[in-house]
C-alpha cells in the first residue's frame, strides 16, 4: 500500500538522498549525493524551499521523493516541482499521485502556476504530465562536445581582455550579480539573483565547490559579459570521464554580436583542456532570445539530449 507522508527536516535527509540516487541510477547527467551535501545545501542555500517536500514509502519502503518548491524571491506566483522514484517502482502510479499531493500543495501555498521538467526520453513522464493538464512551454538542451574537437576562428574578437573574477572581493561578487542578472533579464524564467546567492554559489555550491572559476570580458575598459566554468569532481569520478561545465555564460545586450561570446566561450575551453578535462558540457534554452545555439554549435557542440518545460495553472 502507498503511504506519501510529508519530509521531516533534520530527519529524513538519508531516505531522501536514498531514494534520490537510486532514480539516478539511469541518469548519466546526474550523480549521486550524500545526506552531509543535502543537509549543508539546506543550511546555506539562501533560496532553499524546506517546506513541499514528500516522501512515498510502498509497503513501509521508500520508493518516491516530490518537491514543491516556493521560491521565495520570485515575485510570480509560479511553484515548481521536481518528482523522482526508483526504477523498480515506476509505472504503478505512484508518480502520478506524488504530483497530484505537489500541485495541491503549490496551491495551498498561494501559488498561481507549477512548472515540471522532464526528460523528453522519458516518454511515461511527458504523458502523465500531459494527463494532468500541464502543457509544454519550453525546450531545453544539454549539449556536449570533445575538448580536442573545438574549432578556433569562429569569429572571436580578438580586443576582447579576459580577467578572473576576484571572488573575495564584495565589490567583484556585487559586479557579477549586476552582470548575471542584466544579461538573463530578458529570458524565460528569470528573476534577479541576490548578491547573498551569488556569494553561496562562489564558495558553497553543492557540485562545484573550489572547483570553479568565473571570467569577466573587458573591452574599451567596461566589463562587458562573463563565463564560468565548473569541475564535478565527484561526478567525474562515479562516472569515470573528465569533463568540465560552462555553467553559465552572458553578454551585455549591446555589446552583443560583437564576437565577444565567441571569445568568451574559446576561453572557457581552454580552461577546462587546461585542466585535464576532455569533454565539456552546456545548458541551453532552445528559445534563448540571443540564439546562443548557433554558437555552440559553431564551436563543436553538439545536442546530448532534450529537457521539456511544462506548465499549469492551479
């Protein structure tokens, strides 16, 4: 029999990070954490939802997590919900009824609309999305490439300086947050990020920890755009490969197409080939409204696999 119960915080995070890496099992993207990293996410992530969180325990076995995070520095009325279950138990409805407890408990909470998001492969979640009424309203790519592949003279402006971030500095990180969110305003999903976030992503965040590094683009003396990369060490070693993240990556509206992206992004790939690494990776909106895709895919990158965006309304 399922019993769905709610998260106990301080309790629960073994049996949650349980559940959670054994869906990701299957999962070549993600790797698997421990209740230690859950429980330092909680504490200093400045955005973490502690409330919305349900456990599905089979027979007194747990076999499905759901969240239904409020973010609360979003101004929007939108929840969102992340729902994983263990192999050996999809398909007997237990993921339909952890969304269902998800969307009644997004509602409780004020919020207006939910957004999922599922990988196009997995054909079971998309239908029973779409069952529940949602509907897709976006696209998203996880692309990757083979560092020894990267084309050069792809159109990069060469007067384009590149300087590292000076992450201890307040006055760089404030710098950084003016930047991040100046260049993603225009995109879907967005809200600006807090200084106090920026700041937990530099020194705290759960994947990367030290092994990031962010650089600025200076032309004619203005910071113009940025690039980070990232270095999962841990995943790197579960999954056996040597591969890097650009985990995010913006120009100033205009300065854009300027060759100043392309500089940028060359930049990064040397950082990571530097590095050791031998592969890189990326995310990316399909829409995004400064067809970012042309230039991955100008540079060597090449589509992974697809993420789906759903929405409804409650």
């Amino acid at each position: 029999m399922l019993h769905i119960r709610r998260f106990v915080h301080g309790v629960d995070e073994p049996v949650w990070v349980e559940v959670l890496n054994a869906s990701r099992k299957d999962r070549e993207d993600l790797r698997a954490v421990t209740a230690e990293e859950l429980l330092l996410h909680e504490k200093e992530d400045p955005s973490f939802d502690l409330e919305g969180r349900f456990i599905g325990e089979l027979d007194r076995k747990p076999v499905g997590v759901v969240h239904a995070n409020v973010d609360k520095f979003r101004k929007e009325r939108k929840g969102f919900i992340r729902f994983d279950v263990i192999p050996e138990s999809r398909g007997e409805g237990i993921e339909c009824r952890l969304v269902e407890i998800a969307l009644r408990e997004l509602k409780d909470r004020g919020m207006a609309t939910a957004q999922a998001v599922v990988d196009s492969r997995k054909r079971d979640y998309v239908e029973l999305l779409e069952g529940l009424d949602f509907k897709q309203v976006r696209v998203g790519s996880i692309m990757e490439m083979d560092l020894v592949n990267a084309s050069q003279n792809i159109g990069e402006n060469k007067q384009v300086a590149i300087r590292s971030v000076q992450k201890e500095q307040e006055e760089e990180i404030r710098l950084l947050t003016w930047l991040w969110n100046e260049t993603f305003k225009e995109h879907f999903n967005f809200r600006p990020d807090t200084v106090e976030e920026i700041h937990h992503f530099l020194f705290s965040d759960l994947y990367f920890k030290d092994a990031k590094e962010i650089f600025l683009a200076m032309l004619d003396g203005e910071n113009v755009g940025y690039v980070g990369v990232g270095i999962d060490e841990k995943y790197n070693l579960e999954k056996n490969v040597e591969a890097g993240d650009i985990f995010t990556i913006g120009v100033l509206k205009k300065y854009r197409r300027r060759g100043i992206g392309a500089r940028l992004i060359l930049h990064a790939l040397e950082t990571l080939e530097v590095k050791g690494m031998t592969k890189a990776t990326l995310g990316v909106d399909d829409y995004n409204p400064t067809k970012a895709m042309r230039l991955y895919e100008k540079v060597g990158f090449k589509v992974k696999k697809k993420d789906l965006v759903f929405e409804r309304e409650l």
